[in-house]
C-alpha cells in the first residue's frame, strides 16, 4: 500500500516556547502585572498573570496543530529549560518556588498555589502525582526549584541572587497527539507592600520526532487523551 502522503514535516524537529521576564512590585495584596518603566527597577508585566496574594505565572503553548490534522505523533526525545540570569527581590525573606511546567492539556492558575497549601489535597503534589486531577501521561515534562536567597554567588549589596537548594524534575515524557502543548512557568514568592521581584526569561525547548504511526495506534493515542482530559 502506498504510504500516504502528508503536509507537517516529518523525522527529529526542534521546538521552542519562549517565556519573557517578569519586573514585578507587591502592592500588599498581590503582584503586580503592570508595566512601569519610570520606577527602579522598571516594571515589566509582559503577559505574566497573577493568581492570589503570592503567584504570578506565564502561560503560553508550543502549536502542534499541522501534525494532528495529518494525524502525526510527536515522540519527545530530549525536554530542556534554559533560564540564564537573576532571581532577586528587595526583601529577602522566606523561601521563593519555581514550577515549569510543559502539559498536554491546560492546568489552572492555582497549580502552585494548591501545591503550597497544606489544607488542600494538592498540597505537595505536583501536576501529574497522586494528589492532582492531572493525569502523569499529560505531562510531557516539569521541574521544580526551591530556592533560598544568598550573598555566595555576588559580592553587590544591589543584587543578591535566589540560588536553588533543592530542585527535583517529573513529568511522563509520553508521546503527543494534542494540538497544542502547554508551557507554564509558576512564581510562588510571599511579597510585602512595596518589595519588588524579579524573574528572567525563559525558554523551553522541546526535541522530538513526528512520526507516521500506523491507524489503529494512532487512534488508541487520541482515544486516550480524550478520555483523560475528559475525566478531569
């Protein structure tokens, strides 16, 4: 039989999903997502979100519609995050969280929220653990730092950097059939009236191979992401 014949490419293919920076200040109630240039340091929103008094977060998606209406399957190969440059905020107290977080289907504003709060049945559980809604197939990669401030790595008093003192990846790496594949970055910092935060860019980077599979595991594929998706 004659292979059929398709428009997405095909073989190893690179993706990426940039994340901007985030200048932020915390007004008593919540981070701001305003930009500011006129303050020190300048405010720069740049789409971030906010949820509750300590998170901001980042939602965006890597577009993998071409492959699904030629009904290709994405196979991870390698999940990677490059995030050079400064966490910092004025303050210095308590402990900052940094949840990334690549997902075949949509998660809530108050993922890392729900996670830090010991009264909720997320407590402790990232997306894809047995305390969320979220199926461990959904989640094509995560990773989560706990990050305490230090004067070791700089010698200013102006920037005194957030260094990881634990940090702990999950995630299925399962093949993809969804249109889109979601990337989140979570902030979870306590701020006080006036502090202000900042987080750099970011960037996922996904290396995987589309793939022609035949009918029937395709099928079985797109059957199962339904179901779960629907079940949440």
């Amino acid at each position: 039989m004659a292979k059929r014949e398709t428009r997405a490419l095909q073989g190893v293919r690179n993706f990426h999903m940039m994340i901007p920076s985030y200048q932020g200040v915390h007004d008593g109630t919540n981070w701001s997502t305003m930009g500011d240039k006129s303050l020190v340091p300048p405010l720069h929103g740049n789409g971030w979100q906010r949820y509750g008094e300590s998170t901001v977060y980042y939602e965006g998606y890597i577009d993998l519609s071409a492959n699904e209406l030629d009904d290709l399957t994405l196979m991870p190969i390698e999940v990677g995050l490059q995030d050079p440059g400064f966490y910092t905020e004025s303050d210095g107290t308590l402990e900052m969280v940094v949840m990334d977080v690549m997902s075949q289907q949509r998660l809530e504003a108050n993922t890392l929220s729900n996670f830090m709060t010991k009264t909720l049945n997320g407590f402790n559980n990232a997306p894809g653990m047995t305390g969320t809604d979220i199926d461990y197939h959904m989640i094509t990669m995560g990773n989560l730092r706990i990050m305490y401030k230090s004067n070791q790595v700089t010698s200013s008093s102006l920037i005194i950097p957030f260094i990881t003192q634990f940090g702990s990846p999950f995630g299925s790496g399962q093949p993809v059939v969804t249109q889109k594949l979601w990337c989140y970055r979570f902030v979870y910092y306590t701020g006080r009236a006036a502090e202000t935060m900042e987080v750099p860019a970011s960037r996922f980077i996904l290396r995987g191979e589309v793939l022609d599979e035949k009918d029937y595991v395709y099928i079985q594929r797109l059957r199962k992401s339904y179901e779960i998706q629907k079940n949440q």
